[in-house]
C-alpha cells in the first residue's frame, strides 16, 4: 500500500485514471455496494453509468426538477422539527433527504409501506467499516443483512414497474428502458445495484455534510452572521414567503457556497480514496509498482497549513475570491480526473437549500452529541439541537 498526502501525486493519479490506475475498493465493499455496482466499473462503462447518474444529477436535471424537490421537502422537514422539543440533526436530516430521493429514483413512499427501507440503510452504515466476520450479531453481518433486505425492496419495485402499464416516469422508469435497449451495457442487476448505491450517496454523506455546517456554525457567529446576512437579502428580495429558491438565486449565493466549501474541506467527510497501480509508472523519483494499492489521502491536504493557513479553523472567507465549484489538486473534497463525484452539483445544491431555509426562518441552539472518525465521520450519539421558527 502507498499512501500519497502529496498533492501533485494525488492530481497526476486521479488524471491518469485507466491509464496507470485504476479505482479499487476491498472485497468486503464489494460485497457490500455490489460486484456490479457503478464503482467497480472501469474506463468506458464506468463513464456509460456515470452518464445514467446524470440523467438524474446534471445541471440541467437540478435546475428543471430537482431544486424544487429540495426545496419543498426541506421547507417541510424545517417546519416539522420545529414543532418538537430537539432533533438528532444527523438522522433527521438522513431520514428527510432518504424520503424525498426515494421517492424521486423510485416512487418509494416510506409511509405508506411497512417495508422501512431506510432502516436497511441504517443497518448498511453501521457495519460498513467493520471487522469482516460474517456471524449473527456482527456488524458486518448486519451490514449484508441490511443490504440483502434494501436489494429485495428495490428488485419488488422494479418487478411491479415492469407488470405495470402507467409511465411514473422516475428514475427506474429510465433504467427499465434503458435495459430493454438490445445494445444496452445495462442488465437489470446492475440496474438494481445503481438505484441501491445513488439511494446510499445521496443521503448519508450529504446529511453528514448538513451536520458539520451547523455545527461550525454554531461555533462561528460572524460566519453565521454574513451568512444569514446574504440569505435574508435573497429572501426579501424574492418577496413571496411561498415562493422557493429560483436557480438564478441560488447560483448567487456566493457566501453560501463560500460556507459548503469550507465545510467539506474541513470536515473531510470521505478523508481516503483508493486506486491500484494498472503498470509500473515512477513518479517523483519513486516507482509505484503494478498491482499496489495508492491511498489517496484528501484530508493531508486539506488540513496542510502551507495550503490552508489555521486550517482546523472554519473560515469561510479564505475562499473569496477563488473559483467556488471546480475541484484543484489542493481542494478534492469531490474527489477528481474521471471519477470526480457525479452527484457533486446535487449535493451542493441540497446543502445550500438547507442553509437558506434554515437561517432565513429559523434559530438554534445546540444540545448535545458529539462526532469521530472511524476513519470516516461518524455521529455515535448524534448531533441534537432545539429548532425555533424566527419571530
């Protein structure tokens, strides 16, 4: 195994993505997204399935349909957790953007089913890092459980599609056509695969995400401040109280995006990123030999004071000024070359959504919980906070 905290190496691994490297995952991953799964694909399928993402996650997507969604179920969710005396904020989040995407991908309506998909995925998370023992009461063997029920709910929803004659025009509806096609890369347990990992990527880092906001918020005032600042102004602006987020409002958040981008540097939700070595390639003056693993280490990065002066500070100002949605081979928080993350745009947009309603409408006050690493972040007793609709 190499590990890589050097930014030039990170940049020239992820550029020469199946050339000289390629992405690799342990066995116990593949087990768990499936052998199929969108990551495990290589060079020209990999981008075939990264294009199908798009067909719900591309700018265009965003800007047509999904905003709206965002926006709507994070007004909803606001306004319910008002009304109780503290939130979990990590699970609730989890839990609110998990129903709105399901729903979006699949048709799936949680409340009206007594399958609790999410909870599979709950189940999924906990044991995803874990020692690989499959035996009964291990969490890795509740991981497969987890992912063995949520590949059941999801193939009886495609079964059903596929007996059915109304289009409900969803993600799977997509999927299902695209399988029909004679010259399709697509079979229909890759097909399943895909819908069971964008439901995984689409909630749980995006929630972790939201988490840290606040949280460094909340320690912040002044960023605080200049945020709630920028997203009152938008709001008067607007004038309708009824009226959600336009695309043109939100690409003009610009302290906002200042806010997502130092969140995610600093919080470093995905802190590794790992490739194998195709064929002996020397870089630097070191020869990174076929068939070796590179860790790519994000994180070293980030938190590297030549590059990010007081960098477990949250300041969001050091971004004025700077290109606010491209990656660089100093800021990989979305990962890079051809694999840089398809649902980026998306999770930015659910993230500056959140904040917007959150800081026009609403006050907080943190109550407990706490979060580590394991190596990724994770919230072993939440993070609670008492939500208050502003006077």
């Amino acid at each position: 195994m190499i590990v890589s905290i050097d930014p030039e190496i990170n940049n020239y691994v992820f550029q020469q993505e199946g050339k000289l490297f390629q992405c690799w995952y342990t066995e116990s991953s593949s087990k768990f997204l499936g052998q199929q799964n969108m990551m495990n694909h290589q060079g020209i399928s990999h981008k075939y399935f990264r294009n199908l993402t798009l067909n719900l996650a591309s700018p265009e997507k965003l800007k047509e349909n999904m905003l709206h969604i965002t926006d709507k179920a994070t007004q909803d969710g606001l306004r319910s957790w008002a009304l109780l005396p503290s939130v979990d904020l990590k699970q609730a989040t989890a839990d609110m953007i998990f129903e709105y995407v399901a729903k979006e991908i699949m048709g799936y309506d949680g409340s009206l089913t007594s399958n609790k998909l999410r909870d599979c995925y709950g189940d999924f998370m906990r044991g995803f890092v874990s020692f690989p023992l499959n035996i009964p009461g291990t969490a890795f063997h509740a991981c497969l459980e987890g992912r063995k029920y949520a590949i059941k709910v999801i193939k009886d929803i495609f079964n059903v599609r596929k007996l059915s004659k109304p289009q409900h025009h969803d993600f799977v509806d997509f999927l299902l056509e695209e399988v029909g096609k004679g010259d399709s890369l697509l079979n229909e347990d890759m097909a399943v695969d895909l819908v069971f990992l964008l439901l995984l990527a689409s909630h749980e880092t995006v929630s972790s995400a939201i988490t840290m906001a606040i949280n460094f918020l909340t320690d912040n005032p002044s960023a605080l401040e200049e945020l709630t600042k920028e997203n009152e102004a938008i709001a008067r602006n607007r004038g309708s109280e009824c009226s959600g987020i336009t695309w043109n409002e939100y690409k003009s958040m610009t302290f906002t995006h200042m806010t997502i981008n130092e969140t995610v540097r600093l919080a470093n939700i995905a802190p590794v990123l790992f490739r194998k070595v195709i064929k002996d390639v020397e870089i630097k003056g070191y020869t990174f030999p076929a068939g070796w693993q590179v860790m790519v280490c994000p994180a070293a990065i980030h938190l590297d004071p030549l590059r990010y002066p007081d960098p477990l500070s949250f300041n969001p100002w050091r971004w004025e000024g700077k290109e606010l949605h491209v990656g660089s081979k100093n800021f990989m928080a979305f990962g890079g070359g051809a694999r840089l993350c398809a649902g980026a745009d998306f999770a930015k947009l659910q993230m500056a959504t959140f904040l917007h309603h959150l800081v026009t409408k609403y006050r907080w006050k943190k109550i407990g919980g706490d979060f580590s690493r394991l190596p990724g972040l994770i919230f072993p007793n939440g993070l609670h906070i008492q939500l208050m609709e502003k006077q």
